[in-house]
C-alpha cells in the first residue's frame, strides 16, 4: 500500500475532527455567551442579559443568589430605591440621574428587571436584602400583576436554577478573557451590563427600530383594580414614610397614564410623571437614551424638593 492511501484514514479522522470542532465553535458563538460582545466588563459591571438561547438571564440569579460581591452593600446602603421594570431602568440609567444624586450628596439603586418582572420577586429581595432607604420610587406599569417573570419562577420552583446562575457567572470569566484579547471571536447580540453600584444598565449591541411614545387615556378599571388589591399591602409594608413614596409611570407605547394616575388617587399617594410629548422608545418599548436623559431630569426637578426632604441629613453628608 501506497503511503499516500495509508494516509487516508487519518486524514479523514482530522477532516471530521476539524468539520466538527468549527461547527461546535459556530454553534456556541450562536447560541452561547460568546453571541454577545465581551467590552462591557469593568470592576463595577457584570453581564446581566446576554440575548443568546443558552444564556439569556443572568441578574436574577445574581441578585437572589449574591453571585456578585457587591450587590448586597449597594443595595442596602443606597439612601434612594428605584424598582419596577426593565422600562424603569431604562428610564433612570443615564447621566443626567447619575449627576442629580452627586448634587444632593445621595446613594441610589435601580431595582428593576427584565422580562417585565414584577412585585413579588422585588419584595422578597427587598425582604432578604434588609435595605435602608429612605425613599421609595414605584414605577406603576403592571408592577403589581401577581404574574411573575419566568426566571422569577424558575428560581423560586427549580431545585437546579442556583447551579445554572453559578454556571453562567464562571463562563464570564471566559468571556471576558477570551474576547477581551480576540473581540472578532464573539458576536454582535444585545448584551446588558449591570453596575454592582447603582444597578445601573448599559447596553451594547442589538438592532430595533424606534417608535414615539403615546398616553392611552382611557382608565381600564380592570387593571386599577387588580393593581390596587396588590398594591395597597405592598406600600403599607415598606419601611418608610407614606410620604417618602413617590409613583410614576414610564412612558412607552400606550403609556398607562389615566390608569396610574387612578391607582395614584386611590392609593392617597404623588404620581409624577413628566409629559412624554416628543419622546422616543429604542425598540417600541423603552426610551431611547437622548429621550430616558430628558424625562428622568424633569422627573428629578419635579420630585427632587420631596426626595430631598425625605433624605435629611443622610442625604446631604453621604460620603
């Protein structure tokens, strides 16, 4: 035999192998953590939503299993807290927030997650986390469904979520060092990076197409009533003075504001909601960062005289 044809089964073997290595390296820059960019890290910023199939969410399980070191201090010590929804985050994660808590010397916390979550996730972390704050933000966009997302679900009904969430906290480490050095090996998906901090979300990646904001001005006395039976308990429990709870509704597409503002008057509490006139949402959705600046700001102006009464001294000699 020739030692041309006695090569043939191992350069077979090596084709096969190197056919199937490249097909398992499309399959996990698809569907893995490496879909998304790896630039976001910092020493203050993890990986919070990769959209890839075999990553998705990864900060609910970095709150409820403190998979970050962080996490915990921040929110406990944070003076102001912010919960709701993705909608509330992307509302308040900017710089014109970040400059208005430096002017009144305060620490703050954005509280909100994806997938539309709800009241019941965010108070028992409230309940596990022990916070300090002094002010309550609420923003009233379905926050008291009784529905929880599903990973809210899957934490508290899935013996092996903890697992999963530590998992994808160790494949960061990969992520980041190995795209760090070679970005052209991880993909372009929509990523969100978190600060342990100020829950703050920073986002790279992704494509949408925009749409403006609009007010549906009809009240759905449905939806009040459903969000009132929750909503009353949730607002006697918390820690602070009825008057150190402030309500809002995030613009968006058919923004709920004649229901938030029934929910409001039923609850005997502020709901300040600067006019959404000439605003856009990135993705149909949630405001786009230039219009989130511009609302966030004058929601600031307009509740700031009540949030700095509420802080007091804490407020003013934060260090």
């Amino acid at each position: 035999m020739s030692p041309l044809k006695r090569a043939y089964p191992v350069l077979y073997i090596a084709i096969v192998v190197l056919v199937a290595a490249g097909a398992y390296t499309r399959q996990l820059r698809a569907d893995s953590i490496y879909a998304c960019p790896a630039n976001g890290y910092t020493a203050d910023r993890y990986l919070a939503y990769c959209q890839a199939d075999h990553y998705g969410d990864y900060e609910h399980g970095a709150f409820w299993y403190e998979l970050e070191p962080r996490i915990r201090e921040s929110l406990a010590g944070a003076h102001v807290l912010l919960i709701g929804n993705s909608r509330l985050q992307w509302a308040f994660s900017n710089t014109a927030v970040e400059r208005w808590f430096e002017s009144v010397q305060a620490r703050y916390y954005l509280l909100g997650f994806s997938y539309y979550e709800t009241f019941g996730f965010e108070e028992r972390l409230l309940r596990k986390m022990q916070p300090q704050a002094r002010v309550y933000v609420i923003n009233l966009d379905g926050f008291f469904d009784i529905k929880e997302s599903v990973p809210a679900q899957i934490i508290q009904r899935d013996e092996d979520a903890r697992s999963r969430y530590e998992t994808k906290r160790r494949w960061q480490d990969a992520h980041r060092a190995v795209c760090g050095r070679a970005p052209w090996v991880c993909g372009s998906e929509y990523a969100v990076y978190r600060s342990q901090l100020t829950g703050t979300w920073y986002p790279i990646g992704g494509h949408f197409t925009s749409e403006p904001t609009s007010d549906d001005r009809e009240v759905d006395a449905g939806f009040v009533r459903q969000q009132l039976a929750q909503a009353r308990s949730f607002v006697a429990r918390l820690p602070v003075n009825r008057a150190c709870i402030v309500l809002t509704i995030v613009p968006t597409y058919k923004t709920r504001r004649a229901s938030a503002e029934a929910i409001a008057a039923e609850l005997g509490l502020p709901l300040i909601s600067p006019d959404s006139t000439g605003l856009t949402t990135f993705d149909g959705s949630h405001l786009e960062r230039r219009s989130a600046e511009r609302w966030a700001s004058v929601f600031l102006e307009q509740a700031g005289p009540r949030i700095r009464q509420c802080l007091g001294p804490t407020g003013r000699d934060a260090s």
